[in-house]
C-alpha cells in the first residue's frame, strides 16, 4: 500500500466521520420534543403566528389546541398531555392552581382585549351601548343573541357587561349559547345571529362582521389572559415557550391583531 493511498483513505475516513457527526449534531434541537399548547380560542390567529416566529428563532415546534378555556382547563384536569395553558380569563387559571396544575411561579397576566357587540357585515343595524339599551328590540321578534356559553369567559363578560348595563334580563332568552368565542362570532359571520358578543380581535379578523361598538371595560370584570408551564409538564422547552409569548417579537405580533400587552 502506498503513502499516497494510505493518506487518502485516512482523508476519506475523516470527511465520512466529519459528516456523520455533522449529520447527527444538525438536528439536536429540532429533534427536542414540540411544546403543546392549549389557548384560548380568541387567541388562534395571533399565536399561530408567534408559534411560527418561535419555530424561525428557536428552531422549536409549538403545537396549538384552541378552545373554550374551560373546556382546555377541564381537559388538563383529566391529564391531557399539555405543557403550557394560556386561558382568557382568571378564573380558569386559579381553578387549575388551586388543584395544583400549573406551577404557580411561571404564572403571568400576557394580554387584554375590549369586548364588542358585531353584526354581519351587510346589516344595517345601529345600537348605541349604554344603560338600557334596546338590545331586545333590535333582535327583532326571533332574533337570537349569539354568545359563548355561560362557563366561557367571553361569555361570563358578555353576560356581567349586559347585567351592568341593565340588559340581561330583556335578552337573557334570546341567547344562542356557542362552544366557544369563535363558535358565536360564525354564528353572525354566517347570517344566524343578527348580533352577538365577542372580543373585539375577534371581529377584527373576520371580514363578514362588523363592530357595532364596544362595551364599556367598566361594566365587566378586567379581561386578563394568564399563561402558565402546567405543572406535569415535562418538557423543558415548556419554559421556553412561555418566556417567548413574553418577549418583544410575540408583543408585536399580539398588538397587530389588536391586542393589548401587560408588561
């Protein structure tokens, strides 16, 4: 064997290894395990866009199950496999913190929105909200009211606002429940509502409603979106995830859509 030979099968040998090592070192952290997220609804639009900014600077996945916050709440409490919560509400948070599911030191208030009475877009319809508005009347004679159900935060907004403003019990009749804040914005989206009660980001993104006007932010209790690292969790990239809703880039992201950010 001669010295030519010898030292370009070392060379060859060195580039094999150099490669395989490149190859197994190149993926490390896109092999981590995705962080799961259960959100809020309202929040879909906005966090499917800061999940893709995480994915582009981290190299992270985040993958999203949105809706009711109760329903999300409810299905940790059974063990599904989430590691980070944001609910749209307080209360759904503290539910799972007195039960021990989420790691009370992770916990931070993110964000907070207006709520909006909307209508089709093509509807015609004028209603100035205030003390003992005509909400009723302008449903019509079978018009229904569409709103989240009662165990969901828009709707317990809806409901305290109307409550406040002297209107619950003309219209507390006239609701058609939804599942969920995005459920009763389709609702009018698609023509079965004549109004309904949703944040007003919500509205912002479909193009078939219009805002009516927005509720006074004193007449319902502080809409508050909490986020916290859910206390099975095993993921270190749970953290991770949760500091990033937190930073600057995700900021920019939920103000686009017209949110409010909590520093």
């Amino acid at each position: 064997m001669t010295l030519q030979f010898r030292l370009r099968r070392t060379l060859v040998g060195l580039l094999l290894a150099a490669g395989l090592a490149a190859g197994l070192a190149a993926p490390a952290f896109a092999a981590s395990q995705p962080v799961t997220v259960f959100a809020a609804a309202s929040l879909k639009n906005a966090v499917d866009d800061v999940s893709a900014a995480y994915g582009a600077k981290t190299g992270g996945q985040a993958r999203v199950s949105y809706g009711a916050s109760s329903a999300l709440a409810r299905q940790i409490e059974q063990g599904a496999p989430a590691d980070v919560f944001v609910s749209a509400d307080t209360d759904w948070m503290d539910y799972l913190a007195r039960k021990k599911l989420i790691l009370d030191s992770s916990r931070r208030n993110l964000l907070t929105n207006h709520l909006a009475l909307i209508a089709p877009a093509a509807s015609q319809s004028q209603l100035k909200i205030g003390p003992g508005m005509p909400l009723a009347a302008a449903l019509g004679a079978d018009g229904r009211l569409s709103l989240a159900g009662p165990g969901v935060p828009a709707g317990k907004y809806a409901q305290a606002s109307l409550t406040t403003l002297g209107v619950w019990d003309s219209v507390k009749d006239r609701v058609a429940p939804a599942e969920n804040v995005r459920s009763a914005l389709a609702f009018v989206a698609q023509g079965e509502a004549p109004f309904g009660i949703v944040y007003d980001t919500d509205a912002k993104v479909e193009p078939k409603v219009r805002i009516v006007g927005l509720f006074p932010d004193t007449s319902h209790p502080p809409i508050l979106y909490p986020g916290a690292v859910v206390a099975a969790s095993t993921n270190p990239e749970a953290a991770r995830f949760l500091a990033f809703l937190r930073g600057h880039e995700a900021a920019a992201i939920f103000r686009k859509y017209g949110f409010i950010v909590l520093k």
